[in-house]
C-alpha cells in the first residue's frame, strides 16, 4: 500500500532491533517429537499469470511452494540448495528457533546468503508451539514468489480446543508482477522512489476471474453441505493488509499467528502481511444451488500508490459422491459476492483486532509479564534521504530518497551476518549497540510533520540481558503521512496489551492495558495515525527483533 516500511529494499531498511543475549537458555527438554526431512532445490520455473509468461524463483519448481507439516516438537532438517544466479535464504516466518538462531533465515543477519551452487541445512525444532505459519525467501524481493505455508499440528492425542474440523484448507494470499519482481525492487533502490505495484493479488497462487485473461486461473474450494472447515489463511503479500470474506458465509477466528484466541464470529478478517489467521467455515446444511464468491483487497492509509484490485476465489458445493454437477450446470447457479469493507475503514480495523483475545486457561495460559525491567519507546514512519546520484534528481520529495526509519534511524544492511560478527568477537564496525531507546528529539508524532524530514543511517542495535522484561511502544508518525505499519519479531511472540489513535499517553494510556489476556502474536499492525503497546520476555538468545514494515531484511 503505497510507500511502506514492510521490507522494501526498495526502501531503505528499518533498524535492526537485536536480542543477543551474555548467557545460555537452560537446557531445552527433549520435545519428544520425530525428524523430519525436506529438500528444498530453488531453481527457475515458466509460470503463466494473466496472459503473461516469465521465469520466476521458486522451490521445487512450485508457486506457491512445498507444503511443510510438522506435530509439535518434531525436529526439522530442510536442505536448500540453490541452483539460480540470486543468492538466497529462507526464513521461517514465526518459529520462535529456540537456540536455533543460526536457522532463522534473514539473510546478512543470521546467515550469509546460500548463494549459487551452495546449500545450506536450517536444522530447528519446534517447541511450544502448534497452528499456522509460513516460511519465504529473506532477501530482497524474492519473497513474491518463493513462500509456502509451514502447518504445526498438535502433539498426538491433543485436540483442538474447539470441534475436530472436516477438513483443512491452506489459503495464502500473495501477489502477481507482470514484470520481474527484482527489477521493480532495483529500479526501486535506483530511483529512490516507491516501487511499482503488482498486477494482482493471488490465493494459492491464482488471480481468480476479475482479472483480464485468468478466468482459469481460479482456486476453487469444494465443500459438502453440513460440514467445518478449517481455513488456514496466510497474508504472504509482500506490503498490503488484506480484507477477505466469503459470500453468505461467517467465520469464526480461532486461532492469530499459531496461538489459539477467543472464538468469534465475523462475515470479513483483516489479515497484515506476515499474519496467519485460522477460522472455521461451517458450511449450508442443505445444497444451496449457488456459488459464492472468496475475495480480498488491501486495507489503505497510506497516501501513495497501491494495487486497487480484487482477488477471487470460488466456493462450490459438492452433491454427495453418487451425484456430480456438469461445469454447464454449475454456470447456471447464481454466483453470490461479499461486500467488503471501504478501502480505508480504519474503524472495521481497530474493531476487528480488538477482538483478537488470547485463551488465557490452565493449558493455554497467557504469559504476561506484568514485572517490566525495559520500556523502549519507538516512532515508526518514512523519511527522507539526501539523492546519492550525481546529476540527478530522485523521485522522493523534493529530489529525496525515500526512506523508512525508526527514531529516525534508518537501518543499514551490513555484509557481514550480524550474528557471526557477535559470535565471533568481530562486532566492530560492523554493528553498534546505541540504538536510540526513544526519539532523541520528540515532536508531535501524529500532528504537523517537523520540516527536517532527513534520517539518520546506521547499523545499530539494543543489547538486552538474558530474560530481560520488555513493554515497546510504536508510534506511528505523520513526517510524509500517517499510515499503518505491519511488526514482525524474529524468534519471540508478544502480547498486545493496548492500541489508540493519537499520540500515546504514557500517563494516562497504559490504565487501560489488557494484562488478562491479550492476543499473542509475532505480526503486529501499528494503527494509521496511532500506536500499539506490545510486552515480552527477552528470552531467545541470538535472535534478532525487527520492528519494520516488512518481512524480508
């Protein structure tokens, strides 16, 4: 949506917030679970999409890519292997890589890129954590076309804190450039601009029919009348929230980011990018002698450009398996669309992520820290840096770069992996542990923007003691307009314990936390023109917390 924070290398990044830790975890308890083996080949495959041809990156030639199941406290050994000219690395997006951080994924943080002809084995377990996520490329663009969702069952013998569905479905939204995402990026980076949209939003890798030329490209889910669906729905777009909905249908959420929630009932979801959202689709009890439509659009606040369209899926009920329906018949069934909400409908937002209430019970507690040792208070936004071309204008404002920032820091991708440089002893000039705990100079975040709209640069981070107690602020700012903000945090879920429009007030805003029990998530949207107030425990030596607005580096 616009020029976003969410990785675009086309911006430059947002600051690395790093977690590295003086002292060991305790030994991990066995999980008890069983190793599992994938192979992962990233080579070029010919896809089709909207009358247009290219060669794209994928995994095994698939797009989307590979399906990984695993149970809760299996060990993972996926070897990837690279076999295109762009180097390369895999990130699991929401594993919390308990002394695993090596595996992790971003590339230039926790690893050197895999590049061509090399391979590399991401070798984790996973503890403590069961529901949906997914894993994608972790450096520059390549994201758009090399994800898949990453399924955590139960342990065996533990059910469901709700009824055992028929079936489970993944649907993950991502997008499609006609053009080489690369190239967009690149041009992106060249001209200090926003880069170029996509030409359409996908589900499960197809546009649907409200595009030219991809009536056949339709992800179709087939349902029998009287049953529960499980929905595993994954936002893989690369900067835009999502609106989805299902004609004449409710869902009932049930499980954010792979932690289970209060159930509730709602006919449309906001998904951000780098969320996962599981709901139950109980279907008609009788055949309806209809289809309905399954769409998507963005969420808007931002005041750039942003893909205006609508992707679409078809649900389609099924006869039992003694009856079929011809093609010609199912074309003469009325086909039933949902009504979305307007592309700007900051309150259906803040409404729907309200809802969003961890179980908080004797088997899925919430483990608020109520004991805070840090507060750290961050303003999130886009800024502005001086044109390095000589002889040339950029395409920001006024001849500027465009540039994300947080406290005014714009982060700087080193060429050493951040972790190897600590572990190794070889921080220096690499990384700096002086990152700003709060703006050095405060103004009023979300009125009048300052008239210097310049950023800092830099590779700096915050060094934490192990077990430290955390409460972060983000503040999103109005320096070249207010919008919302996705946060990922590598290797760490976090409790939302309060969000407002406005700019925070630390003396009146934190009597209303939720310390019962908030949402717990590792994906976060900070609200257009307003804040989020999150709480952890700094407990994952190595890993890396990345407040940006994006999910690659």
């Amino acid at each position: 949506m616009g020029i976003s924070l969410l990785c675009s290398p086309a911006i430059p990044r947002v600051f690395l917030f790093s977690l590295i830790a003086w002292c060991l975890l305790p030994e991990l308890a066995l999980a008890g679970g069983v190793t599992r083996h994938y192979k992962f080949d990233v080579k070029l495959q010919n896809v089709t999409r909207l009358c247009h041809t290219k060669s794209i990156v994928t995994i095994n030639g698939q797009f989307p890519g590979p399906r990984i199941v695993a149970r809760e406290g299996d060990h993972l050994l996926i070897k990837v292997a690279n076999h295109v000219q762009n180097n390369i690395s895999i990130h699991w997006h929401g594993i919390r890589q308990l002394q695993t951080g090596w595996a992790d994924g971003p590339a230039y943080v926790t690893q050197c890129p895999i590049q061509t002809g090399q391979s590399y084995l991401y070798n984790f377990t996973i503890f403590g954590q069961r529901g949906t996520l997914f894993w994608h490329a972790h450096i520059s663009w390549l994201r758009s076309t090399v994800y898949g969702p990453l399924i955590i069952l139960p342990k065996r013998g533990v059910p469901y804190p709700f009824a055992k569905p028929y079936k489970e479905v993944p649907l993950i939204f991502g997008e499609w450039w006609n053009a080489d995402p690369e190239e967009v990026i690149s041009q992106a980076l060249q001209t200090g601009g926003g880069p170029n949209v996509s030409d359409a939003y996908t589900i499960n890798g197809l546009p649907g029919p409200l595009y030219n030329c991809s009536a056949r490209d339709t992800f179709k889910l087939k349902v029998k009348p009287g049953k529960t669906y499980l929905l595993r729905l994954i936002n893989a777009a690369l900067n835009d929230e999502l609106f989805f909905s299902i004609a004449n249908h409710t869902l009932t959420v049930v499980e954010a980011d792979a932690v289970y929630v209060k159930p509730f009932e709602t006919d449309t979801i906001l998904i951000a990018p780098g969320q996962t959202t599981n709901v139950l689709l109980k279907t008609k009890s009788h055949f309806p002698n209809a289809t309905f439509f399954m769409t998507a659009r963005p969420y808007v606040t931002g005041l750039g450009t942003f893909d205006n369209t609508t992707v679409s899926g078809i649900l389609q009920y099924d006869l039992f398996p003694s009856k079929t329906l011809s093609t010609i018949s199912i074309k003469k069934f009325p086909l039933y669309k949902p009504v979305l909400p307007p592309l700007n409908d900051t309150s259906f937002a803040a409404n729907f992520t309200s809802r969003l209430r961890s179980l908080a019970s004797f088997q899925f507690p919430a483990n608020v820290p109520h004991k805070v040792d840090k507060r750290f208070f961050f303003t999130i936004g886009l800024g502005t840096s001086p044109c390095d071309q000589q002889n040339h204008t950029c395409q920001g404002p006024n001849g500027t770069r465009f540039a994300a920032s947080v406290n005014n820091v714009s982060f700087s991708l080193p060429t050493t992996a951040l972790l190897q440089a600590h572990f190794f002893g070889q921080s220096n000039g690499i990384y700096s542990p002086d990152f700003p705990s709060s703006p050095r100079i405060p103004f009023n975040y979300t009125g009048n923007p300052p008239n210097n709209t310049m950023v800092s640069n830099g590779t700096k981070m915050v060094i934490l003691p192990y077990n430290t107690s955390v409460e972060l602020i983000m503040q999103d700012t109005s320096i070249l307009g207010a919008e919302s903000h996705p946060l990922h945090l590598h290797g760490f879920n976090f409790f939302v314990i309060g969000q407002g429009f406005g700019n925070f007030d630390p003396n009146k805003d934190p009597a209303n936390y939720n310390l019962a029990d908030p949402v717990e998530r590792n994906t976060v949207g900070v609200p257009s023109g307003g804040w989020v107030a999150i709480r952890f425990q700094a407990d994952n030596p190595g890993e890396e917390l990345r407040p940006g607005h994006n999910l690659t580096n």
